[in-house]
C-alpha cells in the first residue's frame, strides 16, 4: 500500500469512530431525556392518583380542594412534550381523576354543575389559587 492510500484508510477510520462517538452520545442523552419524561410523568400520575382518592374519602369542601389541585398541577406541555405518549398518558389518567371527583361531588351535594371542574372548585374549594 501506498502512503496516500493509508492515510484515506487513517481519515475514514476516524471519522468512523468520531460519528460513532457523536451518535452514542446523542443516544444516551435521548435515553436519558426519555427517561426524565418517564419518571416526571410516574410522578405526575402517582399525584392525581393520590389526590382522587383523598377526594373520594373527603367532604364537599376537600373534594373541591383536591379537585382545583388536579386540574392546575403541572398542565400539559409543562413536565412533558405537549402531544406526546407521555402527554397523552398523564392527560388521561388526569381527565379520570376530575370525572371521579365530580361524581363524587354530584353525590355529596346533591348538584349538578356539569363536567367543567371551574364551577365546582369556584362553589366548592376551601382556598383558591392565588
């Protein structure tokens, strides 16, 4: 071999490994980014979950509460991409928790102020957001 032929063979080699090198970190920063919006959304969960059932076990007035919390905690867009899995996931185990809630308003109170939360939480909360 001649040197001109090593030397393209030394430079493709390079490259090579300098886009593998490229690649494996934007890799591992995806993953790690997936893995951020995963546990964000865990959390996210987790808290509605907690709250419908502190709702289910309180009166009007804690329902209410629990109901304004789930509404307002961290909408969607803001721990995770708007639109995505996650999003998607979080919004709906949301939409659950307020259905929940309002029903068990309904039976509390003996109301009906529809399917929106506002009117609920407005009649209902012990505080408002601030």
């Amino acid at each position: 071999m001649n040197t001109s032929t090593d030397k393209r063979l030394t430079i493709m080699r390079w490259t090579a490994r300098v886009g593998l090198a490229i690649l494996f970190v934007a890799l591992l920063l995806s993953y790690g980014l997936l893995w951020l919006r995963a546990g964000f959304a865990d959390e996210q969960t987790r808290n509605f979950e907690m709250s419908r059932n502190k709702a289910l076990q309180s009166d009007a007035a804690g329902a209410a509460s629990c109901l304004d919390f789930v509404v307002y905690y961290y909408p969607s867009g803001t721990k995770q991409e708007a639109g995505s899995g996650l999003d998607r996931t979080v919004e709906r185990v949301r939409r659950s928790a307020i259905r929940d809630i309002i029903a068990h308003l309904r039976t509390l109170t003996g109301e009906d102020l529809g399917e929106s939360p506002e009117p609920w939480v407005a009649k209902y909360a012990r505080q408002s957001r601030g």
